[in-house]
C-alpha cells in the first residue's frame, strides 16, 4: 500500500441481487439515471479497488468485475456479503449497495482512509441527512466482517434473512455524514427524485460527460475546464459554430498523438493559441500585428 495513497490496496463487494419488489420486479442495478445504469454508476465509485465482486445475477457492466451469487439466491444481505468475501483477498474493504446514484470515487476514498491507520476503526459507515447509518455504504476491515459473520453462523445457524444491524453490533465504528451519497433507489419515486437532481444545471454537464465517456467506453480523464475555455474562446473569438467543432479536432488530434490526457491537453494548448491570435488578428482589421 502506498504511503501516499491509503486507499490503494482495498477489494469492494457490491451486493446487487435484491428482488426490487417495491420497482414491480424490475432488474434494478440495471435502471438508467443520468444515462447510466445504477450498477455501472457504483462501479465508477470503487473504480480504484483491486478486484471488485459484484452478487447477483450477472449482468452487462462498464467495466469486468468477478461475479458471484449468495446462497440461497435471494438470501439477503449478509448471506450476498458472505458470498462476497469469499471472493476477496485485501484488508481492506468497500461494502455497496448496487443502487446509489450519487456515490462517487471521493467520498468512496473517505470511507476507506481512516481503515490505514493501524489503530484506526473497525469500519467507517456512512451516515444519511437523518443521521441514520449506512451499513452498505461503508468501508470494513475484511478480517472482521469474516468473523462476525462466523459468530452469526453459529449462533443462528443461517445467514439467511439476518438483519445487517447484527453484523456491526459488536464492532468499533466511525461515521462520515454526507447530504446525498447514501440516497438510494427503493422505488420508482427514487428514480424520479435521483434523475431530477442529476438534471439541475450545477452537476448536469459532468453527469453528461461521464454517461458519454460510458457508452463509447472512453476511460479518459481530461480537464473539461480547459476544453470549455477552449470551446468558448473559439466562439467568441472565431464563430460559434467554431466552437463544437474545435473540440471535436482537437480529441482526433490527441487520438492520432497516441490518446491520453497528455495528448489531449497538448492539443488543446495548440487549439487555444490559435483562437488567441485568430481573435487578435481579427480585431485589427488592418493587417498589422
């Protein structure tokens, strides 16, 4: 594990074999919001972690996890956690639901890094508005979770139908609160209250980009701020039809450069100095510099 990044070495188990029953049935982890579906958005957030096991039916996904199912499928949440953790090897863990629209790769970062410390907690669980914990929506220590679980085998037999509460009962836990990343989707009315938020103009654009880069699987990271400026001084500076179209040359040149952000951002410091002179020789009039 590097020291400069606590977080590097963790495995994640997502638990997506619910039955969804308050959806009429409908496959969950696969419903769209802001043109991802709910699964794929879950694996964006533990995009860092060194294996991630997905429990449920398998399904299409944005990128290749390992696949497992609960016993008895349909069995509940720790009989799919059990299923999981069979599958991984780190200390260090990230338990999810498959439905957490605004989870992201940050605040999954600030779950697994109080668990560096070697004195640190046994689990960091995230906590809702409310202040409610979020036993699936939390970072462990593998060695634990093992162990709990085994306690529960013994004392009740099954793992089957178990409430998650008994899992953490006994364990030493720190919170982090945060105003949306625990929201999940129960119902229809989840889905509609998930889509409309990701529709308002403070998020929309990078919700848009993210869905984009996912359909054409595009890994890129790139600095949109940059392009934008790029974008906006080619249609102030040239025309505005100049400015979609610029943007455009400048991802083919960075493809034919050889790809990544690098090659982007050379392409777009290319872009941008001649927009600056275009305008420049463009209020002059006169051909002088």
């Amino acid at each position: 594990m590097s020291a400069d990044d606590p977080t590097a070495e963790y495995d994640a188990v997502v638990l997506a074999g619910g039955a969804a029953r308050r959806l009429g049935g409908a496959d969950k982890p696969a419903v769209r919001v802001g043109g991802r579906p709910l699964l794929d958005r879950v694996l964006d957030a533990c995009a860092g972690a060194r294996r991630t096991v997905v429990v449920g039916p398998r399904r299409p996904t944005a990128r290749p996890v390992t696949w497992t199912r609960e016993q008895p499928p349909g069995g509940g949440p720790l009989a799919g956690l059990a299923a999981g953790l069979r599958q991984v090897t780190a200390d260090r863990l990230l338990v999810l639901s498959a439905d957490l629209p605004f989870l992201d790769r940050g605040t999954a970062a600030a779950l697994l890094r109080p668990l560096a410390a070697p004195d640190g907690p046994d689990g960091v669980l995230l906590t809702d508005p409310d202040g409610r914990d979020q036993p699936l929506v939390a970072a462990y220590r593998a060695e634990d979770l093992r162990r709990e679980l085994g306690l529960l085998v013994a004392e009740h037999g099954t793992l089957t139908g178990l409430p998650v509460r008994l899992l953490t009962a006994e364990l030493r836990l720190a919170r982090l609160p945060h105003p949306t990343a625990a929201f999940d989707c129960d119902t229809w009315e989840d889905i509609g209250t998930a889509r409309a938020r990701i529709r308002d103009d403070r998020t929309v654009l990078d919700e848009w980009i993210s869905a984009v880069k996912a359909e054409l699987g595009i890994g890129l990271d790139v600095d949109t701020a940059g392009l934008l400026d790029l974008a906006r001084d080619a249609a102030h500076g040239v025309a505005r039809p100049a400015a979609p179209l610029t943007t455009f040359l400048v991802g083919y040149a960075a493809a034919l450069d050889g790809g990544g952000p690098d090659a982007v951002a050379r392409a777009a410091r290319r872009a941008a100095a001649l927009a600056e002179e275009w305008a420049r020789e463009q209020e002059g009039h006169d051909g002088r510099p």
